[in-house]
C-alpha cells in the first residue's frame, strides 16, 4: 500500500514539474519574442 501511494505520489510530482517546466518555457519564449519585437522596433 506504502509503495502504491509513494509511486502515486512521484507520477503526480512528475506530471506537475514537467506542467511547470512548459508554462515557464513558453513564458520565456513569449518574453524573448516580445524583446526581438521592441528592438527591431528600435532601430
């Protein structure tokens, strides 16, 4: 029972780093298309 829940426990960690990975990947993605945008807009 111990060894169900902890491996339960561990795929749901999982799920839930690599959810948080991608949201913060495209976030940075966002913000570096939004930088090339202002700097060409610059020049």
């Amino acid at each position: 029972m111990a060894k169900e829940e902890i491996k339960n426990l561990v795929e749901n960690s999982k799920k839930s780093l690599e959810d948080e990975y991608e949201n913060f990947s495209n976030s940075i993605k966002e913000d570096l298309t939004s930088f090339k945008k202002k700097s060409l807009d610059r020049i």
